[in-house]
C-alpha cells in the first residue's frame, strides 16, 4: 500500500499453520495472552518478583535446586553460548560427542569460545555408548563435556543418566543441551549430577523462540564467579574480581547475569520482559499440568504418531529403542518427491512438517507432536494429510490404516 507518508503493508495475518516439525510449534495459546501484557519497569518490584517466581518455576522444570536458575535472553542457542563461553577458557579442552547436527553446533561454539575441542560422531540414528564417552575422558582429560539431550536433526535420546557419575569420578564439568527433550522426556538436573544445562521454549514447552532457561550447579557457578569481572560505569569499590580471565562476550556473561537475575540486581541487559512472561507461563503450564503428565502424553501422541506411520506402510528412521517421545523420522518412499509433500501438505492442509539437515536431506521427514500439539487430534489431522498426499502421488500405501492403528495406540496408552 502506497501513502503519501511511505509505504506500508497490510496488517498482520499469519496464516492458521498446525506446525507439526521438529520445532517451533504452534505455542499454547495461554503463552501467548501471557505476552500480551504491558510491560513494566526493569526493576518495578512487580518485575523483580516475577523474575525470582520464574527462577523458582525453572527449578522445577530442570528438577534442580541450583539457586543460578535464570533466563539468557535469546534463542535456544544464545543459552548454549553463554554456558559455553563462560565455562570455557581459551585452551580448556572440551569433550564433545556428536550424534547429530546439534554436537557439531556445541563444537562449534566451544571452538569459537577458545577450546581445544576433542570430538567423535556416530552414525546418525544412534546414540552414544557411556562406555565411549568414559574412555574419551580417560584419553583426552577434557574441562568439560557437551553433550546434547535430544537431537532433533536425528530424532534420537541420548542417555544421560550415567553420565553425570563418569564425569565426577575424573573431575569434569557436565553440560548438555536439552531443549528439544525437555518435559517431553525424563530430565533430571540435580539426580543426573549436571554442571549446566540450557533450554529453549520453543519445543515442548510450547512458547515461541527467544528466551533460553539455564542452570548452573554450585561448582559451575565457582568456575565462573573466579572470572568475574564488572563493567566501568556501574563498578564501585566493593567489587572485587576473579583472579581466571575475564568472560569473552559481554552480553553472555553469565556472572553479569546473575547478578543481575541476583540479590544485588546489577544493572546488565534490559530484561525481555515480554518474553519473560512468556517463560513464565511455559512453565508454569506444564507444572500445573504436572511434569509426569506431560511426559507421558508427549509419550502417547508420539508412539499414535509412529504408529499410523507404520501402519501405513512408511519406514522409521533410526534405532526406535533411542527415539524421543516428542519427534519421529519417516523415510521419504523412493520416487516421491519429499519438498512436493511438504510443500503441498502446508498450502493444502495447514500443515508444517520437517525437512531435514546435512546427511539425512532429502531422506527423512521429521514430524513432531510437542507441547499444544502433542494430542490426539492433531496426530490424526497429520496422518490423513500425509496419507491422501501420498496416494494422489500413487504411493502404494495401506489407506486407512493409519487412522486406526494411531487411535488404538492412542487409546492404549491411556
Ligand atoms: C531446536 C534445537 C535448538 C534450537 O536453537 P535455537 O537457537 O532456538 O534455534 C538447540 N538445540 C537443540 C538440541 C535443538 O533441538
């Protein structure tokens, strides 16, 4: 539209999508009223208290009682960088295994941070032995261990329940990336003897990207309060700094940061406070709903998800033993053309599902069914889709058998 004053454009109107990908997904809709309030002052005592109720939220969420529970202002990956860069001291060898495109992200950002980075890859589709990341340890006596929870480039879980004792036993900080798998799988900060983990909301916590979830145990905390630093400007005589060198980025300071998220309240960013209400009602959402619960209906619409693709003739991807409750792979049938599919499934029924990165482009389709859209419904709503696309593509696929096999699944787990 053209005006005397500029050019300008229609008024927003996102189209209604259902995004059953591998993230993001269509948020809860109490997520986003949440965000539609005023905002209010960075240190209005409404604002601070919200910040301490959401810190006590993510507690519970990470299943943790590390006081540094906070938010990173960014997406999912500014969370991973501003563990890694505060943990990590140019030279510090860092472990990382990789079982899909989200290991090689973490050594990325390790090297970027100044790490010696030591990795290893497995073939996509299966996770990592214990038995290989202790030996890697033993061979390379890294600082610290990345490892990512959930890849959603692969669909697969990664073990973690053993490996916070392997890294106590040899002295090493624990880290890993779970937000793809949180509450839609088991996570266990504190029992697991984790260091530091980083979230997003955008998968099964159901929120729109831009807000990270950390937390941090005792130990990491002393690693990085021994680099405190405090910028000019807000600096006065009582602070004293770490004797380890000063954090590389500024903005991912997470010693800045907790000060900030802190009793001195010290003056860093100024908080996303939209996106805070946001986190603060992702959380408070599953809570309520109980994490047991979430787990559990993650659970049952992913294996009515697996069914009815199986039913219907079409092969999963990867080892099924490893799968995460909240996202399938679906091998692309040979001579159907997998971008036509997907393309037509988003302009004909509204639906979004995931291509796919690196090795396994062209190959697997990813389908999620995370947070709001973990449900019965939306399973079927998908199924038929893909199943009508894939017959008027002459698929030889089994019609209708995907509806009943994923209802019956469905009605099983209850
Ligand atoms: C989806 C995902 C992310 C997303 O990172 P963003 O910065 O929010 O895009 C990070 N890590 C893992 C393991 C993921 O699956």
């Amino acid at each position: 539209m053209k005006t005397d004053k500029g050019t300008v454009f229609e008024r927003l109107s996102p189209p209604p999508r259902l995004l059953m990908g591998p993230g993001p997904i269509t948020a809860y809709p109490r997520v986003l009223q949440a965000m539609s309030h005023q905002l209010i002052g960075q240190y209005d005592p409404a604002m601070t208290e919200y910040m301490n109720q959401t810190m006590a939220l993510y507690r519970q969420i990470f299943k943790t009682d590390n006081s540094a529970t906070l938010l990173v202002d960014g997406t999912a990956r500014a969370g991973i960088e501003a563990v890694l860069v505060s943990l990590i001291e140019p030279g510090d060898t860092v472990l990382v295994p990789i079982f899909g495109r989200f290991g090689h992200l973490l050594a990325e950002i390790a090297e970027r941070a100044g790490a010696h980075v030591v990795s290893f890859e497995v073939e996509w589709g299966t996770v990592v032995p214990d038995s290989m990341i202790e030996n890697a340890i033993i061979q390379h006596r890294p600082k610290l261990l990345a490892l990512v929870q959930g890849d959603t480039s692969t669909t697969m879980l990664q073990p973690l329940e053993n490996i916070g004792e392997i890294c106590q036993k040899h002295g090493v900080l624990f880290y890993s990336d779970a937000t793809a798998s949180i509450v839609g799988n088991e996570f266990e900060t504190d029992a697991w003897q984790l260091d530091a983990v980083s979230v997003g909301l955008q998968k099964c916590l159901g929120g729109p990207s831009g807000s990270a979830p950390v937390t941090l145990s005792e130990q990491a905390v002393a690693h990085i309060r021994a680099r405190k630093h405090i910028e000019a400007g807000i600096r006065v005589d009582s602070h004293e700094f770490g004797q380890a060198s000063r954090i590389r980025s500024n903005y991912f300071d997470l010693g800045m940061i907790l000060d900030y998220w802190g009793e001195e309240r010290l003056n860093h960013h100024t908080e996303a406070t939209s996106m805070l209400f946001a986190a603060r009602e992702c959380a408070q959402l599953n809570l309520e709903e109980g994490l047991d619960a979430v787990i559990a209906r993650h659970r049952r619409a992913g294996q009515a998800m697996a069914s009815g693709l199986t039913a219907m003739g079409l092969a999963l991807f990867g080892d099924q033993n490893h799968k995460m409750h909240n996202v399938v792979g679906v091998v692309i049938p040979p001579n159907v053309n997998g971008e036509a599919i997907r393309s037509a499934m988003l302009q004909q029924f509204n639906i979004e599902i995931g291509t796919s990165f690196g090795p396994l482009h062209g190959k697997i389709w990813r389908i999620g069914t995370m947070g709001y859209n973990a449900r019965l419904d939306t399973v079927l709503s998908t199924l038929l889709a893909l199943e009508a696309l894939l017959l008027q593509a002459g698929v030889p696929i089994k019609s209708g058998a995907a509806y009943q096999c994923a209802l019956a699944t469905y009605n099983e787990g209850a």
